[in-house]
C-alpha cells in the first residue's frame, strides 16, 4: 500500500512515520528530511532550500518534486509512505502522474494547538528521536540513548507563523483534493502519540 501522510506542522506526522514504518513494510520518504540531510552536508540543494526553509516557505516546486522523483525511483517499487509531500495541488497533481496512491491519511489536529507543540518539540541529535520540553522534566538528554537534544532552527516562533500559514493557504486544500479522489481518511491528531497510532493502525487495517 502506498501512503501519504498529511498534515500540518506539528500534527506528528514525524512520530506516527516511524511508527509506521516500525509496523508497516512501507519505506519512508520525508522531503523535511531529505532537505535537512542536504542542508547538513551543505549541496547546491541544500543551500538553496535552506533559504526557503529558514523564513518558512516552501521550496520551489521543481525542485522539491525532482527530490521525490529521484527517492522514488530508488526503492524500486517498494510500498512507500510519503510524510511531508505533497504540500500544494501542483505537488499532488505531479504525483499523480508519477505512482498510484491508495491512501492519504490526515491526522487533524487543532491548529491553536500547534505553536506551542511546535516550540517545544527537540530532537535528538543521535538518534533522531522527536519529544517534547513537558516530557523532559528541564533535562536536555533523550529519553530513549541519552543524546543531546536540539530545537530545530525553522521550529522557532517567527518562522513557525510562516509554516502554519503556508499550511492553511497551500497545504490544507489537499483534503478536499483527496477527499474527491476517495482516499482521504482522517485520524484525530489531539491524542498521545500511542493514541494516534492506535487510530492509524484502524485506517490501515
Ligand atoms: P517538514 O520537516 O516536513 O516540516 O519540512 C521542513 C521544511 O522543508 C518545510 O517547512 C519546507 O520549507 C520544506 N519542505 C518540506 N517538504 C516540502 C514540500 N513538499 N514542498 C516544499 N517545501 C517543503
């Protein structure tokens, strides 16, 4: 089954990815993480994202699209999740024309909500592991290997307003779009991440 997860900022498309992919044969494919990797190793493409990425903009669709091309065709037609793309109807619709998708799952989450779980979220620079300052009880170590944790740059206040309106404009008419394919299911996003998962493990059956 090929996936895609939709959602906004914060929702916890991350934390249900990994339990997915943990559950679920189906690779993974995060253009966040695609991006930040390249960010890292300092490409052209990284250079270039990073400045869309810093004020909290999409990157340019050719390039974001050519990204996804390429990681598809790299896991030879392996079931795949998609977790972050598409973010826009052109994205969809380049999709579309790519690979078949069987289901998109929303996971809704109340967007006042989303500031301050996205301020707080860490990640650790081990093991990848995302949690947040409430669960940490003022340490900086991960829970899980003991590693340092980090705020992501574009998980700052300023550039958060961005990302949650780049989201309201450009990403959430993507419901309605799969919503008229038929393969939109929704999750309620508001629980613990095991509560959600619990509702993703029913929409995937
Ligand atoms: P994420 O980790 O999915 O929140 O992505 C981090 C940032 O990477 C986003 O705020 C965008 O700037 C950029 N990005 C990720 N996926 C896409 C996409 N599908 N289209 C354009 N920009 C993207």
């Amino acid at each position: 089954m090929n996936i895609i997860l939709l959602g906004a900022p914060g929702a916890g498309k991350g934390t249900q990815a990994t339990r997915i992919q943990e559950n679920y044969k189906v690779k993974h494919i995060s253009t966040g993480d695609i991006f930040r990797y390249n960010i890292k190793q300092q490409t052209e493409i990284g250079v270039l994202a990073q400045s869309y990425i810093q004020k909290g903009q999409l990157v340019p669709d050719e390039v974001t699209c050519k990204i996804v091309e390429i990681a598809l065709n790299e896991i030879n037609n392996e079931n795949f999740m998609l977790d972050g793309f598409p973010r826009n109807i052109n994205q969809a619709q380049v999709l579309d024309k790519l690979v078949k998708i069987d289901k998109v799952i929303d996971i809704s989450v109340d967007l006042g909500a989303l500031t301050e779980r996205i301020c707080g979220r860490r990640s650790c620079t081990a093991c990848g592991n995302l949690t947040h300052v409430s669960r940490l009880g003022g340490k900086n170590t991960c829970e899980k290997c003991g590693g340092e944790l980090i705020q992501r740059s574009d998980d700052k206040e300023e550039t958060v307003k961005s990302r949650l309106a780049v989201y309201s404009e450009q990403t959430a008419p993507l419901i309605e779009y799969y919503k008229a394919q038929g393969k939109l299911v929704s999750v309620n996003g508001m629980g613990t991440p095991d509560e959600v998962f619990e509702e993703v493990k029913k929409v995937l059956g």
